[in-house]
C-alpha cells in the first residue's frame, strides 16, 4: 500500500535535508524506533516497536539510505524487519523530498509499505492512520530538538532572572551580610551593659524584699533580748 504524508520543519530546506540524512539524530525521534549498528553495506539495524490496531509487534531489522540527492533534496529511505514472535515481515520505502516553505521547509513523504502475516489483515485506513501519527510525533520530536541546538548554553529562559542578580530595590545577600554585622554588633553593647527595664524592677523589688526581713528579724531579737533581762 502506498500512502502520502507532508510535515514541516523550521529549518532552511537544505538544513532539514541534511537532518533527514541523519539517522542517529532522526530515529530517536520516532516512537518505538531503536537504532543500532553500522553494518558492511552501510545498513544501521534497528528495533521497531509499533501498534496497529489492538495487535502490537516488535519488528528487528536493517534500515539504510538507498538513494540520495542533494541537488533535488531528495532521498529514499528503505527498511525490512520481521516481528520475532509472529513471524510477520514489514518491508518500506520511504521517498523524501524537501522544498522551501516560508522561513522553514515542507517535507514530502511517500511511503510504500507491504506486510505480511496478521499485520496484513489491518485495513489500509488503520496502516494510514498510524503511520500519519508516527510521522507527526516524529516531526514533532525533531522540531523540539532544533529547539534545543538553537539555545545557547548557559542561556537565561525567559522571564528568569540570573542567579546573580537581585530583585529592585533590594541589596545583594553577601553584601546585605557585611553590613549588617557592624550595625548588629554596635547594638548588642548597649544590650549588655544596661538591664531591660525588667530586670532592673526585679532587682530594687528583690532588696526592698530583703530590707522588710532584716528589720523584721532585728525587732525580733531586740524584743527576745529584753524578755532574757
């Protein structure tokens, strides 16, 4: 079955092509896709997890780039796997073009993918819809990882103040720290060598106290000292 797909990236056309050239950087943005070795004939293997339906396979394969140009943008794209538990084979060739689009670029993409095994026995509706939603998580993935390259490192996202800087109208932490320790020492002194007012109230109230017993015990003895005569 053949179908047509076209997703948008926002690089310049020839930067987009050389991206889709890139399988290290374009397979991990394809859900269920894991790319793994270099072989002899410049084929890369890889895993391919994917849903059709309510039935799920798990593909072990070769994916390679057949045919390339970069004049035109173009290129094909051709894999084969085979689903370990069913048997079931999945053969595609992708043709990919890419053409200018306002500031980014507009990527055309024809498939033609044969199946066989329970996979075959999908509608073509089901195998389209799939790969439509294959493609544009892909795209999307790619697109959040443009974003990334295009930030320069250490960069302050927007509306994030830096980390050495403070808000309006206040000091900076070390320098608020240096100032204040004088200021703080110079007005415990003062603390230290007067009482608070409740101390000093304690104090006259402890001897006023102490005054009331002393007269009291020196009349006592007074009075049992004429009693003795």
């Amino acid at each position: 079955m053949q179908i047509a797909n076209e997703f948008q990236l926002s690089l310049p056309p020839d930067d987009a092509y050389r991206l889709l050239l890139d399988l290290d950087r374009v397979a991990p943005c394809m859900p269920g896709a894991e790319l793994g070795a270099e072989l002899d004939d410049g084929a890369r293997e890889v895993k391919v997890k994917v849903k059709l339906g309510p039935m799920r396979f798990s593909y072990d394969g070769t994916v390679k780039i057949a045919e390339q140009d970069a004049a035109a943008r173009s290129a094909v794209l051709v894999g084969s796997a085979r689903d370990a538990r069913t048997q079931a084979t999945a053969e595609a060739r992708i043709a990919m073009t890419v053409t200018p689009q306002g500031s980014g670029s507009a990527v055309g993409a024809v498939s033609d993918i044969q199946l066989t095994g329970r996979a075959a026995q999908m509608g073509h509706g089901v195998v389209e819809s799939v790969v439509a939603q294959l493609l544009g998580e892909m795209s999307a993935n790619l697109e959040r990882s443009i974003g990334a390259d295009s930030t320069p490192a250490g960069a302050t996202p927007a509306g994030a103040a830096p980390a050495d800087s403070a808000p309006a109208g206040t000091a900076p932490a070390n320098a608020a720290s240096t100032d204040a320790a004088p200021a703080a020492s110079a007005a415990a002194e003062p603390a230290r060598a007067t009482p608070p007012p409740a101390a000093s109230n304690d104090l006259r109230a402890g001897r006023l106290v102490l005054a009331v017993v002393r007269g009291w015990f020196a009349r006592l003895f007074r009075r049992g000292g004429k009693q003795s005569r």
